[in-house]
C-alpha cells in the first residue's frame, strides 16, 4: 500500500516515529507514482500553504485543518490535529462528515497503520487544540494583569499541573498565529474566546 505525505522535513520525522508497518510505502508528491495507486494522502501543511491534493477526489486525504471544519473541506477530506506537539500524541484526533463512506476507509487506513486514533466533533480546534487555546488565552489575560511573568507562568503550569509545556511555551511551538485565529473563530460564536490584548498584540508583531 503507497501513502502519499506532505510536510516539512520535522513533520516526517513524527510521522514516520508514529510507525509504519511493513507493506506501507510513504512517497512524496514529488516521488508518488503516476498510476494513481496511493490508498491515501497526508497533507500536513494544508493549514499553511492550502490543499495539495485537489486532483484527488476518489482516495480519502487526511489534513491537517485544526481550524476549518469539515464543512468547508472537500468530501473525501479528513480533519486531522497535527498541530506541532500534537502529532506525537498516541492518540490521533479526528474528524469529518460521518455518513461519507470515505469516514469508514480513513479508519481502515489507520488501522492498518497501526494508530491509534478517536473521532472527535467536526468543530473548530477539534478538542485537544480547543482546550489549549484557552489556556494559553487565559495565561494571556494573566500577563496583561501583571499578575506575574512568562517564565514563571510556564513553570507554576508544568509544576502545578504536570503539563509538559507552559501554556507560552505551547504557544510558540504551535505558533501564535494559529491559536489566535483558532480564538477568532470560536469567539465568533461565543464571548467565552474573546482574546486577550496582550495576545492580540503580541500576535500583529509576528
């Protein structure tokens, strides 16, 4: 079985240190053979370059869209978080639109993979990316309050709830931008997200 990916070199590397049986050939959509007989594609930089796999409309495509839901995504796409720090997690989210047939054969694909995976709801920031968000908002909303420093933040956070990042850490590792539009969006629909400033400006230096 060939599976086509697409990402930058740090991205492959966790992808490939998630496992690959015997009998699964990963290509490039440069290397990927002109038959057509990839079972499945990755495109973990759909959020930062836009779809890769246009063309491919029989076959399903995993992509990492944390933000987007399935309902602006093509059918045969499958909503993955593969946000930095979250691809390596044992357990992969997903999500889509469940009565599509292509739902059934993403499962096969994972499953022959070897993955772990759970289907989450198909809304914006899935679950895990959801929650983070709003951690690092609120560790936002404690610096603009002075309340203390970045630095002493992160580790009050690791120490006192034994998270393997401060929530300024996450933020750089995910990258500010994604978070804040990730905020945005669910902000449009509930003042619970209302971002705070100093993230807001911090964000618009980037």
């Amino acid at each position: 079985m060939q599976i086509v990916l697409k990402g930058t070199e740090a991205q492959k590397q966790v992808f490939f240190s998630k496992g690959i049986p015997e009998g699964i050939t990963v290509v490039t959509p440069e290397t990927m053979t002109a038959d057509g007989s990839a079972a499945a594609y990755f495109d973990l930089l759909f959020e930062e370059e836009g779809a890769a796999f246009t063309a491919v409309t029989d076959k399903p495509v995993f992509v990492n869209a944390v933000i987007a839901t399935a309902k602006e995504l093509p059918a045969n796409c499958i909503r993955m978080n593969a946000w930095n720090s979250f691809l390596q997690r044992d357990l992969l989210e997903i999500a889509a639109d469940r009565t599509s047939t292509f739902s059934s054969n993403a499962e096969q694909i994972l499953q022959t993979l070897g993955w772990k995976f759970q289907w989450v709801p198909d809304v914006p920031g899935m679950i895990a990316a959801r929650v983070i968000a709003m951690i690092i908002n609120e560790a936002y909303f404690a610096l603009g309050d002075e309340i203390s420093s970045k630095a002493e933040i992160d580790i009050a956070m690791k120490l006192g709830t034994n998270y393997p990042f401060g929530p300024f850490e996450w933020s750089e590792k995910i990258g500010l931008n994604r978070i804040h539009t990730l905020l945005g969006k669910l902000a449009e629909t509930s003042g619970r997200y209302a971002i705070a400033p100093v993230l807001t400006k911090e964000n618009s230096l980037i």
